[in-house]
C-alpha cells in the first residue's frame, strides 16, 4: 500500500504465532497468526462469542494459551503475567475504584510501581488533560457521567505509556451520540500518542470509524485482515461480505470461464468451474442499463434521508437492493415497474462455491 513500501522489512510489533484457546476442549480460538504493526490501530471486529476478548485477553496476559507463542516488540511474552507485558487494557466495565478520587485511579499503577509522588502528580496531570479532564483529578468516580467514567479508564492505561494498548469493547456502554464523541476522541489521542491500539467491537461502523486495519473473526478464526476499504470493497468470504455492510448476493455457475447468474445475466470472469456467489453493494447498483444488467420488479422504495433505497424482484427470486444518493429522483422509482438495473464489472466480487 501507498507510503507503506519498506513495510515488509519492519518488524511488527505484536506477532501471533499458533495462538489457541480451548475450555474444556472446546475452540474458543483456533490456531491463528497475526501482525500488527508499529502504530496501527487495529480492530478486532466479529459477532458476539467468536472468541475476540479471548484473543486480546491472551494478548494481554490475562487468559493463558493452550497453544502458540505471543511476541510484543520482539520479546516473547507468551510466558509472562499482564503486569510483565508491555501491554495495558481498558475493560469494557471499566474496573474503576468507586470511593477513589480520579487522579488517585488514574495514578494508581504508578503508585503501585513505588515512583515518587510528585512525578506521579505530573504523570496524572498529563493523562487527565490528554483525554480532557484537567480539573477532575480530586473528583470522586461515583460523581462522573459514563462517557467521564470512561476518559478515567482511558487515562489509566494510558499513564502506563504501554507499547500496545487493548481496549475490549470500550464504548458499548456509552449511547450512540456519546459513543461518536468518544470514537474521535479515541483517533485524536492515537494520534497524539503515535501509539499502538487493538481494541474489540463486534460494531462494524465502530471497526470502519476508528481502524486503520482490521481483522474481521468468526468461530474463533480470522476470516480476512486488511485496510477497511479492502475489507468492504474486497471481501474474501461471504461471512465477511455479509458482515461488514449491507450486500447483494446473487447465485451462479461458471462454466467455460463464463459465469451465468440465475438473475439472468452471463459475463466472463476466468476461474474455477462450478457454483459462484456474486457479491454486489447497494451503492454500486444504478437503475438503467451497463456491464452487468439485469430486469427487476421493484418491491419497495425507502427515503432514509441522504438516500434512496430501491428493493427490487429478480426474475431468480433473489432481491436486488439499490441505493440512490439523489433523493429527488423518489418518483423515478414506480413500485411493481419492471425497470434496467445494472452495476460495473469492477464492482461486483465473483466468490467460487454456494457457502
Ligand atoms: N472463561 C471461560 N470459560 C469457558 N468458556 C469461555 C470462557 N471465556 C469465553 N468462553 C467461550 O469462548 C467463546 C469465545 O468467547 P469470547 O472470547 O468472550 O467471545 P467474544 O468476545 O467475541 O464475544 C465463547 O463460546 C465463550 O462462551
Ligand atoms: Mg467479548
């Protein structure tokens, strides 16, 4: 990728080797390899029990593997405890001391690590203004709102000046307008810090509004890592294509190097013989003809304020669904007419097999 050519010869930062996790015999996570680079910040990003806070607890120290290695910063840590590590993580719970004062929360691992009190006052001065808190430092926890509550934790592990800072979930509590305001304040202090971030959400505009990668898991495996354009534009499996945004998926066969939608539609797309999935976004889809065209009744016609969405009937059953960003088109739109839709052939992703 641009501005990223000697990538290759750096060395990560954090290196996943084999790493696995079962209870009882049973996966949480499966053997997998991963790289995270010197000031990424990487999301974790996958349905609820697909085994995320099981890899970043490993990653913290907190769940022991039952197999692989974990090296941060070329050391292999796989063997130390979480206060070993270079690592520190902010709980979805917070963990905050109730009856404590903030500053004494924030200051509290430095206390712990014996350093003089001054410099710890100046240490908990410098966290509390990076995420904007100056003046609260003698206020009580129980006298905080969520989204406070949450600088507090951020703040916390932030004076640990960690190599690597996990976040599991860190904005699930906090309602959508407060949880907006968080998610920029989050991209404002990565920047500031120029550290390196790993942080779980099962949300996927949360994984695009934040990452600069991310690396979408399902049943304890890693299904796809990369830039979250390639995740959208480029999804490797049907799991990704249908997480990550809304998506069309239209059945077919290829044969002879030429694929046959059963929307009724042939286009030549070299590859292995057999049932294909065609995968194609909303926004790609425009009424009229182009590359790839196809005739359907249109069922539904939605104004969701910025755009339009189209649902349309294929001849196979199978829905279309279109988006419109020129709202003014609405009555272009009749429900029951059997219209042209069609999309370009570079923004269609062909998936070999029916899964
Ligand atoms: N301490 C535990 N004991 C037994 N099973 C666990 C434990 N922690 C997690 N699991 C199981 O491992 C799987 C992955 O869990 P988790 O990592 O918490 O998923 P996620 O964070 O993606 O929701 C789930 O099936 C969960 O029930
Ligand atoms: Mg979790």
């Amino acid at each position: 990728m641009s501005g990223r050519a000697s990538a290759s010869s750096v060395r990560p930062l954090v290196e996943l080797r084999d790493l696995a996790k079962s209870y009882s015999g049973v996966a949480a996570v499966q053997p997998l390899d991963l790289d995270v680079a010197y000031g990424d910040f990487c999301a974790i990003l996958g349905p609820s029990g697909c085994g995320k806070s099981t890899l970043l607890r490993m990653i913290a120290g907190f769940v022991e593997p039952t197999g692989g290695r974990i090296q941060i910063d070329g050391i292999d840590v796989t063997g130390l405890g979480p206060e070993q590590r270079p690592t520190n993580m902010v709980f979805q719970g917070y963990g905050l001391f109730p009856h404590l004062s903030v500053a004494e929360n924030v200051g509290f691992g430095l206390a712990l690590r014996k350093m003089p009190r001054p410099e710890i006052a100046t240490r908990v001065a410098e966290a509390l203004r990076l995420v904007r808190l100056d003046g609260f430092g003698d206020r009580t926890i129980d006298r905080l709102s969520g989204g406070q509550q949450q600088r507090v934790a951020l703040a916390r592990a932030l004076i640990m000046r960690p190599k690597v800072l996990l976040l599991d979930e860190p904005l699930a509590a906090l309602d959508l307008k407060l949880r907006h305001a968080m998610q920029e304040e989050l991209r404002r202090i990565h920047a500031e810090i120029g550290g390196t971030f790993i942080f779980v959400t099962h949300d996927q505009t949360e994984a695009f509004a934040l990452a600069s990668r991310i690396v979408v898991m399902n049943e304890g495996r890693i299904e796809q890592v990369g830039a979250p354009q390639d995740i959208y534009l480029d999804p490797h499996s049907l799991f990704v294509a249908d997480f990550v945004g809304e998506t069309n998926v239209l059945s077919g066969v290829r044969t002879n190097g030429a694929v046959h939608l059963a929307a009724g539609v042939d286009f030549n797309a070299p590859g292995a013989e057999g049932a294909v999935r065609a995968i194609i976004r909303p926004e790609a889809v425009r009424q009229g003809a182009g590359e790839v065209t196809v005739q359907a009744r249109i069922t539904d016609v939605v104004f969701l304020g910025n755009a339009l969405k189209i649902v349309a009937r294929l001849p196979s059953g199978e829905t279309l669904s279109a988006r419109d960003p020129d709202v003014r088109r609405h009555a272009s739109y009749a429900r029951e007419a059997t219209e042209s839709f069609s999309w370009a052939l570079a923004d269609q992703r062909i998936l070999d097999g029916a899964q």
